[in-house]
C-alpha cells in the first residue's frame, strides 16, 4: 500500500526569525516525480532576515509542489507531497530541516532590550 506525507515548513533557526513566522517560497529545486532521498534540497525559502534551503528528512518521489514560487506561507504549513513506502514516511513534526544560506540583515543588537537614554 503506498503512502504519503506532507513537507512542512519547518522552525527557522533564531538567528533569523525574530517577529517572523511566515517565508516565502523563492524556487523549489526538484521536479515533480523526482525521487529524494534524506538531505535532499527541496527549495529555497526566504524571509526579511534570510534566504534559507530546506532540505527533506526522508525518502520517496517528490508528487506534488502545493504553492507556487512567491507564495507566503507559514512555519508548519504544507508545501509539497512525498509518496513513499511505510518504512519512509517521516514521523513527527518536521518533515524538513532548514540551513541559512544567505543573512540578508542582521538583528539589532538591541531588539527588546531597552535602551538609556
């Protein structure tokens, strides 16, 4: 019997999720019917602070991309589908892991913290 699961949005790192729980979908980087496999890069997400690559945390055939490039999603939310065996589905939370790739701005050095002036 074959099975599927969703990749999700993953948590972003803090270095570049300050006041941020939404990216955007820059690219994915495999095609429709493409197998992957654990580390895969599946697409590239940005938000104010970064461009970020999630990468799959499992094994099977890339099915379907749920929102097109440009789209704004959340942290958790679907964007695409994996057909794969019992023995890959991928249990638990993330389904992806995410890796900065670029710092577009850096956080103040003084977010929440108040200032003396």
């Amino acid at each position: 019997m074959p099975f599927w699961y969703f990749l999700t949005v993953p948590t972003l790192p803090a270095q570049v999720s300050h006041q941020s729980n939404t990216v955007e979908i820059a690219k994915y980087l495999v095609k429709e019917s493409s197998a992957i496999d654990v580390g895969t890069p599946i697409a590239v997400v940005e938000n104010y602070w970064a461009l970020m690559t999630v990468r799959a945390k499992g094994k099977g055939i890339f099915r379907k991309k749920i929102f097109d490039p440009g789209t704004t999603v959340r942290i958790g939310d679907p964007i695409a589908v994996v057909g794969a065996d019992g023995e890959n589905v991928v249990r638990g939370n993330e389904t992806l892991s995410v890796e900065v790739t670029e710092i577009k701005r850096q956080k103040p050095a003084t977010a929440g913290k108040p200032t003396n002036s």
